[in-house]
C-alpha cells in the first residue's frame, strides 16, 4: 500500500514505522509535517502550521483577545498559535478567515468546513477540510510507560506488552495515544453527546499505515486515523465520515 506522496506505507504502525528522531525538535517536526502535504491533499485536507513564536500569531478579533487574555502565557501562546495555524489551513483550502471563535475548548469552524488544531512543544497544527468531521494530533513529547492505563484498555495492550524494549513500548503507547486523541476529536465533532467522553471509551487495533478506531459503546462507528513520525514525536490524523 503506497501513500499520496508515494511512499510505502507500513504494515503496521506501532512496529515498523521509523522512530521518532529525538534530537530533531520542532524544526524536525515541522519538517516532517510539512512533507505530509501531498498525503493530506489527496484526501481533500489543507494543511496550516505555526510557532508560538510567529509574530503573526496574535488575536484576529475581539472573541480571540478575551480568550487569551484570560490565559496563563503558555497557554496563550499555544492557543494563538493554533488560531494561527488554523487560519493558515483554511487559506489553503480557499476560504481566508480572521476571528475562529470556540464552543467550550473546540474550535467553531465556518460554516462548511470542519476543522482540528493541535499544539505541542511549541509547534502548532491544523487541518481544514469539507468533510463532515476530522481530527489531528500532534505529540512531540514522549509519554511514560506507566500511564498505559488511562490510555489502552486491556484488549489493545498486545503491542504495547509485546514490544522488545522499553523505548519500543513507549514509542507504541505514543502512536496509540496520538491516535486516540485525533479520533477523539473526529468523533466528538461528529457524534456531539453520543461521543466518547474518555480515551478508554474508545477502542483501536493497528491496521497498515495507522489504527482504526471505534466508540465502544457504538461499535459500528469506525475512523481510520493515519499516524506518521514528526521530528522528536508523531502526528495523526482522521477524517469523517464514519463507516
């Protein structure tokens, strides 16, 4: 199976995808992130990235200055920066946009286009797209073996438990995490009040070139979420409609 961009895609994500670089940093995983252009095209998706230290990364309208006021400054960097990110992907897909307001912690999109942000280690991600929901998540710090728990129910931990190291474990905990939070998203956008209301609530299995992942509690609800290397982390994503 080869990807938009040509590129042969792993059998199974948590094993053969090569590792993170840990000595990349941001620049790494911008990069990286970046060379997935093609691949999210030719799914319909338009791509936005932006540093938390991107002088354009300010408030573009009154609903934006009272959020970030109201935040701690790491906080606010972060969240001006995916606004940023997000105003920049959806330029790509045609539709310029100032002042992204939000709905409890979601972004509200325009009308027509759903949407994602993700920020880590000052790095932030969005995608845009007319689709009916889509997530993305972008992890650039590692996650600690002993929190699989709250992550990975006891019938997903196999690739995890079966790993040959340490650092293999928690590379796979990362990909299932990362995948978990971009479905999360997709799901919550798209189920509303019937969403899963935890990572735990959601299952996943490895599939080629990512996870597929479904609420357990509506089991005949699947998204493909695709997760690929970013500099010292990964980056995922997934796209409605549900199958």
């Amino acid at each position: 199976m080869r990807d938009a961009a040509g590129r042969g895609e792993p059998d199974h994500v948590p094993g053969a995808v090569t590792r993170p670089d840990p000595a990349a940093g941001r620049a790494g995983a911008e990069h990286a992130v970046l060379l997935l252009r093609p691949a999210l095209r030719a799914q319909g998706l338009s791509l936005g990235l932006a540093r938390v230290d991107d002088p354009r990364a300010r408030p573009a309208g009154p609903g934006e200055w009272a959020s970030a006021a109201a935040m701690p400054p790491a906080r606010r960097r972060d969240f001006l920066a995916g606004r940023c990110a997000a105003r920049r992907a959806l330029a790509e897909a045609g539709h310029p946009a100032a002042e992204i307001p939000r709905s409890g912690r979601r972004p509200l999109f325009p009308g027509g286009f759903a949407g994602s942000i993700s920020h880590s280690g000052g790095l932030a991600v969005a995608l845009a797209a007319r689709v009916p929901a889509l997530g993305c998540d972008l992890e650039l710090r590692g996650l600690p073996l002993e929190s699989a728990h709250i992550v990975l129910g006891p019938d997903e931990r196999g690739p995890v438990d079966d790993a040959p190291d340490r650092a293999a474990a928690e590379y796979r905990l990362l990909c299932a995490f990362s995948a978990k939070e971009a479905a999360y998203k997709a799901f919550g956008a798209l189920l509303g009040e019937q969403a899963p209301a935890t990572l735990l609530a959601l299952a996943t299995r490895p599939v080629p070139g990512g996870f597929r992942a479904r609420p357990r509690s509506l089991p005949d609800h699947v998204i493909d979420v695709r997760v690929r290397p970013a500099g010292p982390g990964v980056f995922s994503w997934a796209v409605a409609p549900v199958v």
